[in-house]
C-alpha cells in the first residue's frame, strides 16, 4: 500500500519571486492524484520540493511520519527509496541500453546479485511493454517507449509513492491514452500513491481519483475528481474548458481591466462538460481506492453537467456500477490479483483498440472499461 503524503503551508521563492505560497494539501494513500495548472505555476518545482530536491522556505512535507525538510541527510537518502519518480523527457542515459538504465538503481542503491537484477528488470520491462526492447539505445525507439522505459526504471526499487511529471508531453493522444491506462493498471497492481503533473485535459478527467489546480501562487482547490469536474469556480471552468475567457491570461493571469473588460462584454468562461466515467484497470479489477460513481456528488448535495458518467456506448455508469462489482464479487480486487482472478472488463468507452497486445505480448496495455 502506498503512503500518505501531508504538505502544510507550503511555501517556496527563488530570490523575490514567489513561485506559490501556503499550499496544503493530502495526497491519500494508495490514490492516484492530478496536479493541473497554467504553464510557469510551478507544478515541478511541486513535485521536485516533494521528493527533496527542492527546499521550501516554509512548511512541512509529511511522508508518512517523517517531515522531509527537517530530515538528516541520511535521512532524507533513506526517505527517498520509498519515491519512484518518471521524468518529463524519460531522463534516460542516453549511452546506455534500456536494459542497463532500468537497472541502473539498483546497481546504485542496493547489493543485489546480477541474477537478482535482471530477473527484476525484465520483469518492470514486462510490466510496461517493452520486453524485446533490452538491448536498444534511447535514440534508436521513439517517445512513447521512453516514456515506458522511463516508468520502468521509476518502478524497480518497488517505490510506494510514485510522481510522474508531463506523462503526455511529447505524444500522441493514441500514446498518451495507452500510458494513461498503464498508469492505472500499476495502481491496481502495487497500489502506489501517484501524483501526475499534466496539462493533458482528457487525462485530469478520466484517470485520477484526486485533482488540483495550482493558479496565482496558490492552491486554488484539491479534492476528489468529482468535486473540481462540478466546481464553478472560474478557473476551474476555463481550465477544463480550455477557453480564453476568465481568469487565465496568456502570461498567467489577467489584470483587473481585461476582467472587467470581458465581464462588460458577457464573456462566458463555458459550461462544465459532462463528468466522464473513470478509467478502470484493463484486466477488469476494482482499484481497492477506487470510489463509486456519484459518490462525493451524492454526498455533497450537488448535481453533475448533464450527461455526466455516459460512455460513448450510451451506458450510464450511475446505473452500470453495483452490476458491475457485484459481477466481480462486490469489493475491490486484491493487489496482485491477475486476469485469471477478475472477469473481463466491459468494452472500452473509447481509447485505442483493445485488441491491441497488452504487456504480456510485448505492445502497450490495453484499453480498459470506465466507470
């Protein structure tokens, strides 16, 4: 099970720049969240502060127990075994073969015996796709395996927490579906606490169990999926709804007048679209942290965008979702439980083809069911 990451007050400056102030918030165990936000919001320099290289000039980063800024070096050095991180560009070596980058943590960090480490590298390899692939060069397989082979190298220490940085950046919306459900399915599997940093819409709404938004050096919400997909929040809906009108500016936020401006002239930032149903894992398990559709909404009091939680097949997952978990024995499958264990999902809502060879066979994973 993953492990609960706490900030309190969080505050960080680079000389008289405030890069953002007081932000709080609690990453639950074992959930995957997503950190939104205009560009220059400081969304790495979030994830860099989480995992120590970054310092803050204020607050506490609670892992579990230990408050990582008031750690000892060696501390801190024990405290970061526990972190898998997946870079924005893969940050592979580029004269190394896969192989060796993926192993490479563990020829770092541990003493584990050549036989140790490739048996735990083909099988990280296995788990993203890329088994065939050992032997290749960064600069001989396109972005979307070094995204993969990146993950990999992120998963060999078994990291309880795992932070991936602009997943989507630098691929194509078929890859950046196929790495959206990988992302899912190792949730599943090793139950993780994941934060993803992303500008990818389509991703903040359909993978997360937790969604912020990061805009004018502050938190501006943290919560279940369901509570920003049904927020009014002006930023909120222009972010989602990726329009000019509202608070974003081209270079962050808009002054006064440009607001007024646009308040004179009716500007609408949009309505809220309809709340998607989530990404299930692609072997047909429930995420042991995985919430029922309409469960804050229903708990809150509050009404979701009209045609909210249909899939593309017309089925309403409000509906479809006591069906489906009591086909699959009415609780959350157990981490490591296979294919064997769980029934197969529904069809795929949309995303790539499901036919497609899952990471057993070699190819990315396929596209899973939603709710």
């Amino acid at each position: 099970m993953g492990v609960e990451i706490r900030v309190e007050g969080l505050t960080k400056t680079f000389g008289r720049q405030v890069i953002w102030q007081d932000v709080s918030l609690t990453l639950p165990a074992g959930e995957i969240s997503v950190l939104l936000g205009p560009s220059g919001t400081g969304k790495s320099v979030f994830l860099k502060s989480l995992v120590g290289l970054l310092k803050p000039d204020r607050g506490n980063i609670w892992i579990g127990d230990r408050n990582l800024p008031y750690l000892s070096e060696n501390e801190l050095y024990e405290t970061r075994k526990l972190f898998g991180v997946l870079f924005q560009d893969g940050a592979l070596f580029g004269s190394m073969n896969l192989f060796d980058n993926i192993a490479f943590p563990l020829r770092e960090h541990t003493r584990k015996t050549e036989a140790e480490i490739k048996r735990i590298v083909l099988e990280k390899m296995e788990m993203v796709g890329l088994i065939g692939a050992e032997r290749k060069l960064p600069g001989e397989i396109s972005g979307g395996m070094k995204k993969r082979a990146g993950l990999a190298r992120a998963l060999v220490l078994d990291p309880e927490i795992l932070l991936v940085d602009e997943p989507d950046s630098g691929l194509d919306p078929v890859r950046t579906a196929y790495l959206n459900q990988l992302i899912v399915d190792l949730n599943a599997q090793i139950e993780a606490t994941i934060l993803i940093v992303t500008h990818d819409i389509n991703t903040a709404r359909t993978v997360p169990d937790n969604i912020g938004l990061l805009f004018r050096r502050e938190l501006v919400m943290f919560g279940p999926r369901e509570m920003l997909l049904s927020s009014e929040e002006p930023v909120v809906r222009q972010f989602l709804n990726a329009r000019r009108q509202g608070p974003i500016g081209m270079s962050e936020e808009k002054d006064v007048s440009e607001l007024e401006a646009e308040a004179r002239m009716g500007a609408d930032p949009g309505r809220l679209p309809p709340i998607p149903p989530q990404l299930l894992p692609s072997d047909g398990r429930i995420r042991r942290t995985q919430h029922p559709p309409g469960e804050w909404l229903r708990a809150n009091g509050v009404q979701p965008p009209p045609g909210s939680f249909i899939d593309e097949m017309g089925r309403n997952w409000l509906e479809e979702w006591p069906r489906y978990v009591a086909q699959h024995g009415g609780a959350a499958m157990p981490a490591g439980a296979g294919p064997a264990q769980a029934p197969p999902p529904p069809p795929p809502a949309q995303g790539p083809d499901p036919h497609q060879p899952g990471p057993s066979q070699g190819g990315a994973p396929p596209a899973g069911g939603r709710y």
